[in-house]
C-alpha cells in the first residue's frame, strides 16, 4: 500500500531535520515524502529521496498546509507528522496494520510520556499531552494530527482539512469523520517523541488562545457537535478544573474587597478544583516523583485559570462578531 507523508512546517530547524531524518529511518516500502513550507522558501540543507517541496507565499496554518500536501499525494495512504516529531519503524508498522483492515478508515497515536526538551516546561505539558491522549476512547474522533494516518479515498470525501483553519484544524477533521461515520482507531501502542520546547509565557499563550479557538467550534457546530463523542477532546474532569479554577479566582477577589467569609467559599472551589486535577497529578506523580507533582499543580493551576480567561475572551469574541454581521446585513437590507 503505498504512504505519502505530508509535513506541515514554518521553519526548517534542527526539530524539523531530525523529524526527517526518523522518518527516513523508520520507512520501508514504497512512499514518498511531502514537505509543506508555510509561508517560506527555503532550499533543504539534506538530499532525502522520493522527496517533494511545496513553498508556499504566505502562510495559511497548518490545515491549509496539510490540505495543499494531500492534494499533491499520490499515495493510497494519507501519513501526516508535525515537523517537531521523530517517527519510528515501530509506530510505521502499527499504522500500516491498522489500515490494512478493510473496517478502519483512519488511525492516530500518542505522544510519548519522556520530553527530549530539557526544561520543567516542556516536560509537564508533554507529560499533561500523553495523559489526556491516552485517557481517549478507542474509538475517539479527538484526532492527534501531530501522528494521523488516514485512507486517501476516506479523505477525499470528507473533504480533508478545513484550509481557512489556522488552529483547531484536527477537531474540524475529527467532526468531519464523526459526521460521515468513519471508522477511527486511537492506537495507544503508535507512540512518537515530541519534540516541541516551551517557555512559561509561551505555555500560558498557547493554552489561552487554543481555548478561544476551542470556544468558537463549540458555538459554531452547536449542540449537533457537542452529541458527537469525544470530538473537542476536553474530558470532564479538565472541564470541572477549567470552571472552578475561574470561580477560585473570582471568589479570593471578592473576597479581597468585600473582606466577608467568601475565604469559605474560595476554598470549597479550590477543593474542588483539586479534585478535577487529582488524577492527572496523580499521574504526574508516579512518573516524575513528589517535586514535579507539586510544581505541576501550581502550573496547572494557572494553565486552567488562562483557560477560563480563554472561554470568556471567546465567548465575547463570538457574540460581538456575530451582532456585527448581523447589523452589517441589517443595515445592506436597509
């Protein structure tokens, strides 16, 4: 079965050349690799074989990307990696026998739970990432398109990636598949290295404007999305500890001015709070020890607090947006 691999990327850095080099590693068989250059032009420092380029002007996010690499993919299998992964043969392997059943449509893996970026950063939201991934149904449609594999037949008629989707382009694929009743697994054994590096203020900016994003398909797909399962990703538990860490916020200000028994209820929310957070700490714990879970709560704390901030932002953002286009055709009507 011959496997186009599409890579999406905005630059051609060290993280880019080792998810090339994985790549050309762990093939075997007849494939061809497609590198997608967002937005840039720039002449690849390694002769890899069985290699396409596509520079394109501007950049247009990677749905858009993604959506131009499958285009030119003459696979019968669709492969796409973010350029911050190291494949391997392994994973190759569980892709291609994953597909090879004539009832499975698409397939996607799993971060791994070791962080090759040597800060705390990095290594609690990959940890955070692999929990959340592996707490996924077998079946889920919250598709990890860092490592996602899928029927180039079943992607024409989906209609592939949503092109004007500069973030949340793997939820729209996952409600597209849900929609057409499309057979996805989630193999938790396909299992890839991230390679991703954050810093705190790039943690807290990339959580916060994901969850405006989040906020937008919500309201735009409605209720009709929301009986899908698992389409947006957010278990309850990470719901319940985005809700009542805003509400913990909100009460210690209240009660900072009013200086009333509102500490009461400041605490009952933070119990709470800790409760929705517990088992992902817990996991926390037994894999980096005591020190990295009390850090972790304190960072995920804040993560889940720009969180609630991200709902309000997009909740407001949604509703400004809409009144607008609403006067604006209001006002060409008159």
């Amino acid at each position: 079965m011959p496997i186009s691999i599409i890579i999406p990327t905005i630059g051609c850095d060290k993280r880019f050349y080792a998810c090339l080099q994985s790549i050309r590693d762990s093939m075997i068989g007849s494939y061809e690799i497609i590198v997608v250059q967002d937005g840039f032009q720039e002449p690849l420092g390694v002769k890899v074989p069985n290699l396409k380029v596509v520079a394109l002007p501007r950049r247009i996010g990677p749905g858009g990307a993604r959506h131009t690499g499958a285009r030119l993919a003459g696979g019968d299998v669709l492969l796409f990696i973010d350029a911050d992964i190291c494949f391997n043969r392994q994973a190759y392997e569980r892709i291609m026998n994953t597909l090879d059943q004539s009832d499975v449509d698409a397939v996607f893996g799993v971060y791994s739970k070791n962080s090759l970026s040597q800060n705390f950063w990095s290594d609690y939201k990959n940890l955070y990432w692999h929990y959340n991934q592996v707490c996924l149904e077998p079946r889920s449609y919250s598709i990890n398109t860092a490592v996602f594999a899928i029927k180039k037949k079943v992607y024409d008629e989906i209609g592939g990636f949503t092109e004007s989707s500069l973030i949340g382009e793997d939820r729209e694929i996952g409600k597209k598949l849900a929609w057409s009743q499309k057979v996805v697994c989630h193999d938790k054994q396909i299992v890839v290295d991230h390679l991703k590096s954050f810093q705190f203020r790039s943690l807290m900016k990339h959580h916060f404007e994901n969850t405006v994003n989040l906020m937008a398909l919500m309201l735009k797909w409605k209720k009709r999305s929301l009986k899908q399962k698992d389409i947006l990703g957010a278990g309850r538990n990470q719901i319940r500890a985005i809700i009542f860490s805003g509400l913990t916020f909100l009460s210690f200000l209240a009660y900072l001015v009013f200086q009333k028994n509102l500490w009461i209820l400041c605490l009952v929310f933070f119990l709470v709070y800790l409760m929705a957070s517990a088992p992902f700490l817990a996991f926390g714990y037994r894999e980096r020890g005591i020190t990295f879970a009390f850090k972790a709560l304190c960072l995920h704390y804040l993560e889940s607090l720009s969180a609630a901030l991200g709902v309000f932002v997009g909740l407001v953002r949604f509703y400004v947006l809409r009144n607008s286009e609403q006067n604006y055709k209001w006002g060409q009507g008159a």
